[in-house]
C-alpha cells in the first residue's frame, strides 16, 4: 500500500511539472540550466589587423571584455579603435532583460526574452560543450568543422574551420561555456587574394564571480529603439569622419537596405517590450 504523504509528494511534483509545461517552459529552464553549468569568468582579448596594403599597417582594432557570472548574466563589451572609434556593450541578464549600449552618445535599446520571436532565441544559440561546440542548445548545428584540439591560455579548447571565400578559424573553451579564446579570419578579394586578416587572442582569463557592476544597464542613457540605436551609430560614424550632422543623416537615410532592416528593428522591438511589459 501506498503511504499518503509519497502520494501527495508524487501530486505535487506531477502538477509542478505539468504547471511549468503549460507555460512552455520546462524544455527552456532545462536549457537554461545547462548554459548556466559553466564557472563564472571575466576575459580581456586584443584584436590585431593586418593588411595587404603597406600603407595601412598591423595595427590594434578592437579590446574586448566578456563577463559571466553564477547565476547566468553576461556581458560582450568592445572598446573599437580608430578613426572612428567607439565603444558599445550588450548585457544579457538572468531574469531576461538585456540592453544594447553605445556609450559614445549614451544611449542603449533594452528589451526582454525573445526579441522577434515568440522563443527564447537567446537562450537558444548558445553552444553545446557536449558537442564540442558545434551545435546550438537546440540542436541546430554551426558552421564550420572541427579541426582538433588545442590548449589556449590554459584552457582545452575545440579548434573550428569555416572554409569559404573567406576563412574563419577558433578556438573555443568548452570548459568555459564555448566562449571565443582565440580566433583568425583570412580575408580575400573577388579574385581570391589575400586582402587583410584579423587576429583575436586572449590577454588574460579570470575565474572566479565578476564585479556586479559589469551587469548594470545605466539608468542615465536615452532609451532608443534598437534600429535607430543602429541608425545613430551611423550618423555618428559618419560626423567623427568630418561629415555635418545634418548630411551625416541625409546619407544615412539613403542606404535603403540599411534603413529597411533598422525599421525592422525597430518593430520587433516595440513588439517585445509590449509583450515583455516594459513600456
């Protein structure tokens, strides 16, 4: 005979899962779940270009920051340099909010889970390290072939190829959630010589619970829309090259292709803030 109290635990934990099933999220925590398995990290990385004209030599184009912490919020941060340098970052955070920020005219389009689609995409296109990095969380695979593996800045990590016109080589750490340790892309022209290459290594890897302040998404910036966050980033490009602010966004509104996918943006954006209640 069964004993009352197993019976009630049995009820309880089947209406648990049927309640969480209902809302078509158990197939998602369970995801969500694994991303979260990797240790907590803070990483510096240095990207170097080359390029075939001697006139514009090797030169440092981007230093990058990546944070995750325990509980699963992550940070992607580039400080771009040049003639037009900047410096843009994008928080996702556990609870499911996440933030685009361009800090160069403080501003930043936050949005919750799902931005244009009604599944957690996000949660999604992360990487499986049980699969060597090669296929996505659900199951869609990656571009690219594994070409063996190599130890990066002490870290096993899955050194993949993706041979087209132009080549992409990385190396990623499955230990640390299949983050990017190192990476090499050849490029080429129509003719197939080599115009320039991009060169990212890791300066340094720091385990242990980032700052909390790496995640905070500043209360102080101007709530845009993510296609005119993109559409600013544009005129702004173009006035650092000398162009006047009332040209700079004339021309920016002629490039058709890129104002189409900015108002693309733009409507799945508010589409996602209703839906994530944060208007």
């Amino acid at each position: 005979m069964i004993k009352r109290p197993l019976l009630i635990a049995c009820g309880f934990l089947i209406a648990t899962v049927l309640g969480t099933l209902s809302y078509g999220r158990f197939r998602s925590n369970l995801i969500l779940l694994a991303i979260q398995a990797p240790q907590p990290y803070t990483i510096e990385q240095t990207e170097r270009i080359t390029c075939r004209d001697p006139k514009n030599p090797s030169r440092i184009s981007d230093r990058r920051s990546l944070a995750r912490s325990t509980s699963g919020d992550t940070l992607s941060q580039h400080d771009l340099i040049g003639s037009a340098g900047h410096k843009q970052s994008e928080i996702h955070l556990s609870t499911g909010i996440a933030a685009k920020i361009f800090h160069n005219l403080r501003l930043k389009s936050t949005y919750g889970k799902g931005i244009g689609s009604e599944k957690d995409a996000y949660e999604l296109s992360f990487l499986n390290p049980k699969q060597d990095c090669l296929y996505q969380y659900d199951g869609q695979p990656r571009p690219g072939k594994k070409l063996g593996e190599e130890i990066v800045h002490g870290f096993r990590t899955i050194k993949i190829v993706e041979d087209g016109h132009d080549t992409w080589t990385t190396w990623r750490a499955p230990g640390l959630g299949c983050v990017l340790l190192q990476q090499e892309v050849i490029f080429r022209d129509s003719k197939g010589g080599f115009v320039s290459n991009s060169i990212l290594t890791t300066d340094s890897v720091l385990l242990g619970e980032p700052s909390a302040n790496l995640f905070v998404i500043p209360f102080d910036y101007r709530e845009v829309p993510m296609g005119s966050l993109s559409r600013e980033q544009r005129i702004w490009k173009l006035t650092v090259a000398g162009v006047p602010y009332d040209s700079a966004r004339e021309q920016a509104s002629k490039d058709t292709g890129q104002e189409a996918f900015a108002s693309k943006l733009d409507s799945s954006y508010l589409q996602n803030r209703q839906r994530n209640h944060l208007e």
